[in-house]
C-alpha cells in the first residue's frame, strides 16, 4: 500500500532536511523483521538566487586611457526573503589592460594579481539586495575587441546558476594623429580672366595632436597673380605660383585650419591644382594630398542672329508683313557694340523699325533699308529683338528673300552665325471665294423644316465675276426646298443650283437662305453648298462649306401655356384682361405655331392688344392667331386679350397652343377661371386666376 504525504518548506534558512517515516504493527502483534519498519529522503532547500552584472563606462577606449567597469551583484529571489549564501566574485581583465584596481566588496577584496580582481567570501545578500564592484585599469594595447567577464563561484543553495557571469565588450583604439587635406575651387570651370579662389582645409581626423606640417600648394601655370585672400596664417609665403607654409602648428583632435588662395585664370585649357600636406608624423598619409580638375574657358563673345516673318506665304497686295529679328550673344564675355542692317526688298513700302529691351541707340530705315548703328553690348545669354514691318507690293508677285547681317564686331568666336534670312511669297491680285455655312440647331425632329443660312465672302483682293452658288440636299431630306429667286432644284442630283450670282467685290459678303424639310427617318445629315470657282481665283480650298444636323424621332421644342386673369373676382360690366404665356420648355427652337382661345359666352366685346392684326384675328368670342413665328429655346411670348363681363356666374377661360411635330402636348392649354357678380354688390370670396393666389380684400 502507497501513501502520498505533501509539505511545504516554510524555513528562510536554506540547507538539507531529511524525512523519515516509520511503521509499528498494532499491539499484541509480532513483527519478525524491524529492520525495513523506516526510511528516509534527503531534501535540500534553496532560498536565494544570485545574480551579475557588468558594464563598461565606454565602448571604446584610447590606448593610455583608464578604462571603467561596473560589476553589480544582486539576491533576486522573489519568493521569499531569504539571505543568499557568502560568495566569490572573480573578474580576469584582459591583457591589454594594465594598472588593474578594483573598489568595493564585504570584506574588501584582495589586491589584483596577475589582472585578476578576486572577492572572496563576501557576505550574503538579503533579498532585493545589491552590492557594487567598481573595477578600473589603463588601456595599453590597440584591439579591435576584447571581452571581460566577472564570474560568481562558490554559493550554495541557489535557484540558478545561469546567470552568475556576465560580460562587458569593446574595443581600444590607438592614439594618434591623423593631418587631412581637402580642396575646392570656385568656380571650378573659369573663364579666362575671372579670379578662382581655391579653399584649403587641414583637419586633424585623428584622436590626439597632431604634429607641425608643411603645406605646398603649386597653383598651374595657367593661372596669375596668386594671392591669399585675407591674412594667411604665420609661416605662409607665395612665390610666382607657389604657395608654401612650413612650421604650421599643431592640431588637435578634431580641429581644423583654413587656407584661401586666389588666383586669375588666363589660358585656356584643363588644369590640376594640388595641395600636399609633409613634414607630418602621420601613420596615414594617403589623405595627405588633394586635387581639383577643371577646366578654363576662352573669354569669347558670340553674336548669333534669327529671323522670322508673318505671313510667310499668300501674302497680298496691301497686307503688311512683320519681320522680328533677335540678336542674341552666347558667348561667356559680353559683347562689342555691333551693326544690325536689312536691306527690306524692294516688293515692300513703308519700312519701320522697332527695337524691345535693353534700350540702345535707335535704328533708322532709308530706301528700304534698316540700319542699326553701334548697338549696346548684350551681355551673355542676353538677347534684342528688332521689330520690322513693311507692306507687299501688288506688282511683284513671288518669293522674296529678306536678310538682316550684323557686323563691326571684334573678340567673336565665329561670324558664321552673324545673318539670317527668310522667304514671304507675295501673291498677284485675286479673288478669292469663302463659303460659309450654318443650320440654326445641330437637331430637327422628323418631319420638321431647318433653314440653312449660306454666305458667300470676296476675300481677295479683286472683283470676283458672276459665280454659281449650288447647295446639296443632304439624304434624309424631302425634295421640298425653299431658295431664293433665281435658284432650281436638279431633283436628279438633289442639288439647288443658283447660276450667275452678281460679282462680288473685294471685301463684299452676300448671304442665301435655303429652307429644307427633314423626312420621317431619324439619321445625321451633311449639308455641303459650294461655288464653282471663278476666274483667276488661286486660293479654292476654301469654296465649300458643311452644316451638319441630325434628324431625331423625339421634337426638340415643348410649348407650354398658361394663362391669368387681371382679376379672378369681378362685376358685371367690368372689363378683364387675360394673359397669356408660351414658353418653349425645349432644347431646340419650335415650330410655327397657332394660338386659339375660345371665350366663354358670359363675356362680350373681346378684342387683342400688342399682336399684328396679320397674326392674331377675332370672331365673335374666338380669338385665333396663325403663323406664329418660331420660339427659340427657353423664350417666351405673350399675348393679352380684353373682354367685358356680362353675365354673372363663373366662367372659365380656356387658350390652346398647337404645331407640327411637338412630342409632348399636355401642357399645350392653360385656362383661367373669373367669378362674375351682379353689379352694385360686395365683391366677396378668393379665387385662383392661374397666374397665382388671389385673395379678395375689398368691399363696395
């Protein structure tokens, strides 16, 4: 039989502890054999946990610099408190240190040996408790890395033991100087005669002083009159193109020393300057020298000059011609003064000359020809732009070839670019024939007539003679057109022909409508109108002209009407004016329409005000208007009508709009209802003349 017994260890004193268990038989019972009656377990409790930690005051020390470590122990048993067991902080420093010593410890530590810090039976630690070690000693030999590991040795009855080391890593640099050299021009590029200034700068890149230097500098041969700029350090000297500053002092780490030499450039060609740093104890000595390379550019101007002319070509009689000429200079000096001349062809009168910025001395034009004389300098990249007119000559007809040339200039680099030239074609005296052509919409709904506006311009420069205008009509179209007198329709070839138009002179515009109605096929149509071309005519593209518009199912105009009354509540014998609106809701322009509006009998002695009797007519208590001209799109028109109440009751007023292919006629009547009451009484009650409320606030 197994009997499982469990305790808690509750002591705060770590160690062994041992358990016995012992069986008895019950009284009045033998047992043969006692000797197996007990057994025993060992058990050790652990109470305490020691641990280390070390860091290093820097990560990288100079050779003959103290290096320092923190080492800090500590009791970080979290379950109960508990006094760890005396321990052993050992700590073996690298052999690159020297000049070993170590602070702290209970009881102090033992004098180092041999780089070794050795802290013996050092006393327990209370939970939570700490104790530092401060360990110091002289860098002495360069490495790239070392590693110091502090140990914890000889405790007892710990938790862990895993973390009883711990290390501190870096590295020990050599201390010495490090003389650098760098160097700059500006500019690096210069043009022979500007002043370069060469900057020159000694640093100590190193971790100690430096030793005194010497720095050279031999400026190129290309370069004159070496100087330093502002005052040189002591110990600085130039002689022709040699810079030398010997038993410069020391730098320290970090520091630096500025050097600045200017010089004038004065040949042109590549070129190396260099600066050397000698006489250093440096170890490195590969940034001891420094370059620039650049390059110096002859100091050249370089007039180049341009030309242009509008028109070019089609020129005629009496047009005017404007020549723009530019003299630029891109050379790197400015320039000389300079001449500009353009002797303008003798094809053109009425030479002038204009000049734009920068000012300078003005031209002057004698038979034809334009002179410039000592013309300001540009500067580079600078430009002058010549502004030159002149009118064409109707008799010289053909290209002419204007040249302007500029000259009495010195220092360019080339005079192969110093004229320009351009060609105008003038063209002899003609006419010219333009044809244009419109539709008042780009969509009719089917069925519907368009009214094509044709106009036919002499932009040439000579009558032109009788022409023939001809205007196709477009498929999808009906044969049905409307031309003015003198025009036929060629049903064959679907072409309205108008023969020997009067001629038109130079300038004269005359405008033909032709009136086409669209068929009962939705589709886009091109109406093309055209004149054969006339007698000496030298420009034809331009002769025909197209209006597209497209036939649609749906109409583009909706005609709304509505209608009010002056009053909605009157007498007998008081008179009413009627108003009445219609509106096109649409996106195209309507139709021809009509208007009716048949007034009840309770009225008399109507009659229309503002309206041509050739449009509006009455018959008794019918008022018609026919023919009504066309509503543009989102237009309006209004129309009044008076009438006399005769007889008391209510009446209402009903007017109608109608047309040819309007799609949506609901809104096509509107109606206005007037309550009429015996003479001599109150005028009582409201009503609605449809042209807004109305509400009756008087009384007789």
């Amino acid at each position: 039989m197994t009997y499982r017994i469990g305790a808690t260890a509750t002591g705060t004193t770590p160690g062994k502890v041992t358990n016995t268990a012992t069986v008895k038989l019950d009284s009045g019972t033998a047992d043969t054999n006692t000797a197996n009656d007990t057994s025993s377990v060992d058990v050790t409790i652990q109470t305490a946990d020691l641990t280390v930690t070390k860091t290093a005051s820097k990560a990288v020390y100079l050779t003959g610099e103290q290096a320092s470590w923190t080492v800090t122990v500590s009791n970080t048993n979290a379950l109960n408190s508990t006094t760890s067991s005396t321990y052993t902080l050992r700590d073996v420093v690298p052999s690159t240190f020297t000049d070993v010593v170590v602070i702290g410890g209970s009881p102090a530590c033992a004098a180092v040996t041999n780089n070794t810090v050795t802290c013996d039976n050092q006393a327990g630690l209370v939970t939570g408790g700490t104790r530092t070690y401060t360990i110091t000693a002289t860098a002495r030999t360069a490495t790239t890395a070392y590693t110091n590991t502090a140990e914890l040795l000889n405790t007892s009855f710990e938790r862990s033991t895993d973390n009883n080391t711990a290390s501190a890593t870096g590295q020990i640099q050599a201390t010495e100087a490090d003389l650098a050299v760098t160097k700059t021009a500006t500019p690096l590029d210069p043009i022979a005669g500007q002043t370069v200034t060469f900057d020159i700068k000694v640093s100590n890149v190193g971790n100690a002083t430096s030793s005194t230097y010497t720095l050279t500098d031999a400026v190129p041969s290309q370069f004159t009159n070496v100087n330093f700029s502002g005052t040189p350090p002591g110990g600085c000297s130039i002689t022709g193109n040699a810079v030398n500053c010997t038993s410069q002092a020391t730098l320290a780490a970090g520091a630096s020393r500025d050097y600045k030499v200017t010089a004038v450039a004065t040949t042109a060609g590549a070129y190396t300057n260099k600066a050397e740093l000698t006489g250093t104890t440096d170890k490195n000595t590969a940034n001891n020298t420094s370059s620039v390379t650049g390059t110096i550019a002859a100091a050249t101007s370089d007039l180049t000059i341009s030309k242009t002319a509008t028109p070019t070509t089609g020129v005629k009689k009496g047009a005017t011609v404007t020549y723009t000429v530019e003299v630029a200079n891109s050379g790197n000096v400015p320039s000389s003064t300079y001449t500009l001349t353009d002797p303008v062809p003798a094809a053109f009168t009425n030479v002038t000359v204009a000049t734009v910025a920068p000012a300078t001395t003005a031209c002057t034009v004698t038979n034809n020809t334009v002179t410039c004389l000592n013309q300001a300098a540009l500067a580079p990249n600078a430009k002058r732009t010549y502004t030159i007119t002149a009118v064409a000559n109707e008799t010289v007809a053909g290209t002419h070839t204007n040249t302007a040339t500029i000259a009495d200039t010195t220092g360019e680099a080339s005079t192969t670019n110093n004229s320009a030239s351009v060609d105008v074609g003038i063209i002899a005296s003609a006419p010219d024939l333009l044809v244009t052509k419109t539709a008042p919409t780009d969509k009719i709904s089917i069925n519907q007539p368009v009214e094509y506006t044709v106009t036919v311009t002499n932009v040439g420069d000579q009558a032109s003679g009788a022409y023939t205008l001809s205007d196709k009509v477009p498929g999808g179209f009906g044969l049905a057109v409307t031309a003015e007198f003198g025009c036929s329709l060629d049903q064959a070839t679907r072409t309205v022909n108008c023969p020997n138009r009067t001629s038109l002179a130079a300038g004269e515009s005359r405008t033909y409508k032709f009136t086409m109605t669209a068929g009962d096929m939705p589709q886009p149509t091109l109406n093309k109108a055209f004149v054969t071309p006339v007698a000496g005519e030298v420009v034809t593209t331009n002769n025909e002209a197209t209006a597209p518009v497209e036939i649609i199912a749906e109409s583009l105009y909706d005609l709304s009407v509505s209608k009010g009354a002056s009053q909605g509540i009157v007498q007998v014998g008081e008179t009413v004016d009627f108003t009445i609106t219609v509106t096109n809701a649409g996106v195209g322009p309507s139709d021809v329409y009509s208007l009716r509006d048949e007034v009840p009998s309770a009225f008399a002695s109507v009659d229309f005000v503002g309206v041509r009797p050739d449009e509006c007519s009455v018959l008794g208590n019918i008022v018609t208007c026919t023919n009504l001209p066309s509503l543009a799109a989102g237009a309006t028109r209004t129309f009044t009508i008076k009438a006399n109440a005769v007889n008391a009751g209510t009446a209402t007023n009903t007017a109608s709009a109608s047309t040819v292919g309007e799609t949506n006629t609901t809104n096509n009547s509107g109606s206005a209802p007037v309550t009429i009451q015996e003479a001599g009484g109150p005028l009582v009650g409201t009503a609605d003349s449809n042209g807004g409320a109305f509400t009756l606030d008087k009384s007789t």
